[in-house]
C-alpha cells in the first residue's frame, strides 16, 4: 500500500468507479491475494522464516501481484450493468497485457526492490518473533535449501535483475528526436485570403483520393474573406475532424473563420484499416506546420485549439510557433496515465522497440466510444510512441528554450485516466520558467468528465462548459457560446 504511491502508480479513491480503475480495495485485494500466496509456498512451515525467504516473497508477489490488480480493477469496476460500457473480452485482455507489461517494465524494478525490503524485514522479524520456526533454528548448517527455495530463489533474482537493467537501459537509452527537431522546417504562410484558399484546395485534392468517411475530410468553414481571427482544431488520436464539428460550428456563428485538420491516417471509412501504423511525429508536425501556414490568410489572429494528440501538436505550436497568437492544449498526450513522469522516458523506448501492436481499443478512451456516424481508426501502438515522441521534443525544448507563441493555455481534466497530467504540469512548469504567462484551467474531478472533452455525442460530457472555457481562454471573456 506504501510502495504504489512510492513507485508513482496512480491508484484510485473512487472505489465506484465504473471505468476499469484500480482503487485501494483492488490494490490491497490483489497483493493480499498474491502474498497468501507465496508466503504460504516459502515462509510458513517448521523452521521456514527468514529473511531470505521474506525477500522471495516480496519480489515474486509485486512482480505477479501487477496482472492480478489490474485484472481485479477490471472485473470489479465496470458497468456491468450497462454493455455499451463494456470492450470485447478480447480486447479487456490485450488491455491488461498491454498495461501490465508497460508498467512492470517500467515501475516494476522499483516496486520489486520496495517489496523485496519489507519481506526481508518481516522474515527477519518472524525469525525472531518465533524463533522456534525460524529457519536458522534447529537446523543443522550442512542441510541444502530445498528445491522450492532454489527454484523460487533464482526466479526472484532473475526477475529484480531484468526489470532493473532494463529500466536502466531504457531510460539511458537517448530518444531518437534529432531527425524531428530537423523536420520542424515550416512552408510558407499565406499571405492573402485567396493564398489560403488555394492552399485549402490542395488539401482537398490530396484527400478526395483517399477512402475518407464522408464526414472525415478537413473542413474549412470560412465567411469569404479574412477576418480578425481564425481558429484551428486539432482533433484526437482515433478520432477525425468531425470530433470538433460542433464547437467549429459555434465559433464560426461568433464570426471566427474555423479550419478543422485531419491527422495523417485518421478517417477512413474502413473501420479495420491499419493506416495508423505509419503514422510518425513528422506527420503531426507536418499538420501543424500546413495548418498554421494556411491559417495566415485566414485571419490577422491564429489561434490553435488541440485534444489528447491534437493537444500535442498545439503545444508543439506553442513551443516553435511564433506566429501563433494563443495555442491551447486540451488534456494532451505527453504520455500514459498509468505511468510516472520519470519512466516516461523508458515507456516511450519501450513501446517503439517492441513490434507495432494494432489494437482493437483506444488506450486514450476509458469507456466505449458513443455510436456516431463516422469511423475510427484502429490504433497502433508505435502511432502512440510517436505523439509521445513529439511530446519528449516539446518537453526537452521547453526546458532550454522559452516558447514561441504570444499566449498560451492549458486546459487540464482532473478525472482523465487517459493521459498523464503530471507530464504537462512539467512543460507547464518549464514555459513558466521561462517567465512566460500560461492560462491554467483545471476540470474538476467531481464532474467526471471523459477524456473526450469535444466531441457532443460523447456520453457524460458537458460541452457548454468546456466551450465556454475554452472561449475564456482565447481571450474573450465577455462572448460565450451559444
């Protein structure tokens, strides 16, 4: 219970949370469980406690007692009541593979060390407790250790030593961000409304020759002229531009002209296409860089408004673009909730050596997604990596080098599970640093709002709350939207 908050592990004191996480009742469950285990295995029995013993112990039940947790957090918290809620059983399942490997490779070396200390402590303290079961007790010298005790033995210092070289070599290991830093090129800004418009049809040419769902393509809503400000959304990873379609709507009523890109690989009508696989952090800056370039002749103010990944390439644009007059980052993407800031680093190294798993689930949504007209993509698990990857270069420039844009805001979900806060709080902190002046607006955890803080048709959203804040942070606190 100790060791979880120690390690970073977020744990929850929601104990009726229906969205599969772990509280403190799933978390004591599973490691009591795992515990009975395999003290019962190698500590109780005549003359069986030791410090040695309680050391095997205490690796072997933090090491299993992460599969456990997690599968009792998904058995237990989730709306069973309701199947909409409720992934395949398959896809449950990947999901606790796929959390569980990340975070044992991780958190798992310093929760196996933190265990195999408090063991050593209990065995040593039993053994003196009950020296009549003590293993030194009565015991003659020259008698070997069972063959349970070799077996266990050997497995827990294979295990502590493996978790341990690997998040170091993980975390040594540099992030391979040159070539992105050196892709950063911008094109050319418009300069004039018609600029912008044939720079728009570009677009539209390039993507009437992909299989795009019908609401998917990039969507320009324009009054026919340039005008004071422009407004561009970046949607979130799965997702496509329609995720914004309603707050572009309630912009463009308010006399802003709205540009809604579409990610590289994101809204096709195929629902099983695998076009995420390729998607790169090359690709995402090259939206951003498109985007803003095309929104100069759009309009004299460009402000750049982005979700989850979306968020990633606004706070991209806040860092390197200095013709952005205000960037707002929605929840982004700078890593997992599930993991601690400083294993970021080796989570990222993690998921772009190991194959590119295609999932049937979107790791960046806790619940499933609220039937709508349109598709999302498959997700892939180095098209993760890669927004990760743009968020270590966004975080690493900001700690040297102050950002670009004139204003920027950050708004922030206290209930997200989806994405780490405590990352974005540290580029947060960096921009700061810089004596730069960043809105902070934090969603209250009592509204339990999703992840998707956008979209309307998304189940336990509260849009007019989200828009009317976002509309506060662009600067204009006396409009709100209709």
């Amino acid at each position: 219970m100790l060791a979880a908050p120690l390690v970073g592990l977020k744990i929850s004191a929601d104990l009726g949370n229906t969205d599969g996480r772990t509280t403190w009742l799933t978390l004591f469950a599973g490691v009591f469980l795992m515990a009975c285990l395999f003290a019962f295995l190698l500590m109780f029995g005549p003359r069986r406690f030791s410090a040695g013993r309680g050391a095997i112990t205490g690796i072997l039940t933090a090491f299993f007692s992460y599969p456990v947790v997690l599968t009792l957090a998904d058995i237990v918290h989730r709306n069973w009541g309701d199947s909409a809620d409720l992934p395949a059983l398959s896809e449950r399942f990947d999901n606790i593979l796929l959390v569980t490997g990340l975070t044992l490779m991780t958190t798992g070396f310093a929760a196996t060390l933190i265990l195999a200390a408090v063991g050593m402590l209990a065995g040593w303290a039993l053994s003196g407790l009950a020296p009549g079961r003590s293993a030194l007790s009565r015991q003659p010298p020259s008698r070997p250790p069972g063959t349970l005790l070799k077996v266990t033995g050997g497995l827990a210092v294979a295990l502590v030593a493996f978790l341990v070289g690997s998040f170091i070599w993980l975390s040594l290991l540099p992030l391979d961000t040159a070539d992105i830093a050196l892709h950063q090129t911008a094109g050319t800004p418009a300069q004039t409304y018609p600029e912008a418009i044939a720079a728009f049809e570009v677009v539209q040419a390039q993507e009437a020759k992909l299989p795009l769902h019908d609401r998917c393509h990039s969507t320009l809503l324009t009054h026919g002229s340039k005008v004071t400000r422009v407004v561009i959304y970046f949607h979130g990873f799965t997702s496509c531009p329609a995720q914004g379609d309603e707050l572009a709507a309630r912009l463009f009523a308010l006399g802003y002209n709205v540009y809604l890109p579409r990610m590289f690989g994101h809204g096709e009508a195929d629902p099983t296409t695998m076009s995420l696989k390729d998607l790169t952090a090359e690709h995402l800056i090259d939206l951003g860089n498109s985007s803003i370039d095309m929104a100069q002749g759009l309009g004299d103010e460009v402000v750049v408004i982005g979700l989850s990944a979306g968020g990633t390439i606004a706070s991209w644009a806040a860092q390197y673009r200095g013709d952005v007059d205000n960037a707002i980052a929605v929840s982004p993407f700078f890593g997992p909730y599930v993991a601690p800031p400083w294993a970021n680093h080796a989570v990222t190294n993690l998921t772009l050596m190991l194959p590119n798993f295609v999932l049937w689930w979107n790791p960046l949504e806790n619940v499933a997604p609220q039937p709508v007209d349109y598709a999302f993509a498959l997700p892939a698990t180095h098209a993760l990596a890669e927004i990760m990857l743009l968020g270590s270069l966004v975080d690493a420039s900001a700690r040297t080098t102050p950002p670009a844009a004139k204003n920027i805001g950050v708004l922030l979900n206290a209930a997200d599970i989806s994405v780490s806060n405590a990352l974005t709080e540290q580029v947060i902190t960096s921009w700061q640093g810089h004596g730069t002046a960043v809105t902070v607006k934090t969603l209250s955890f009592s509204s339990h709002l999703p992840h998707d803080l956008i979209n309307p048709r998304e189940r336990g959203g509260d849009i007019d709350l989200v828009y009317s804040t976002l509309l506060e942070m662009m600067n204009d606190p006396g409009l709100r939207l209709r």
